[in-house]
C-alpha cells in the first residue's frame, strides 16, 4: 500500500485490512469482517466456475460492495470499521 502510494485512501486501507485478514490468520489486524469475507470467498470456490477468470469476475462485485462499506466507515470516522 505504501510502496504504490495507495495509504492515502483511508477506505482502501481498511479495504486492504479486511483481506490481509481473510487471507491470513487475522493476527497482524485483527479485523473482524475479515470472517465475513473468508466465508464469501469460500462459498465461491464452491460454485464451479470453469476457470479462475471467471471466479474472479464474479467475485469483483463483493469486492467492490466492501469498499463501498469502508468509504461509508471512513465517513462516519470509523476508519478501523463498524465493529471496533
């Protein structure tokens, strides 16, 4: 996020947060809707998609509903997330 100068959007930040921890054990961030995604992501796996490219299309939507969440965060001054 830093090397590309991506920390200047505190919503991304968060956006970046919430997948490190549903990618990874969730120790370095503790984020909780990092659950959420995890379980979103696993279901997907589980749609039989022919190919990764149409995995990852699918699953963009959420993606993009998840930043829309951590913008709203950001604007309500809760840049960490609504459950901390």
């Amino acid at each position: 996020m830093k090397k590309h100068g991506l920390d200047r959007d505190a919503a991304l930040v968060l956006l970046a947060k919430i997948v490190n921890g549903a990618d990874t054990d969730n120790s370095l961030w503790n984020q909780p809707e990092s659950a959420g995604l995890e379980a979103i992501a696993e279901g997907f796996r589980h749609l039989g998609f022919k190919n990764d490219m149409e995995h990852n299309q699918a699953e963009w939507i959420v993606y993009d509903a998840i930043y829309a969440y951590c913008q709203e965060m950001v604007r309500r001054g809760k840049a960490d997330g609504q459950f901390r």
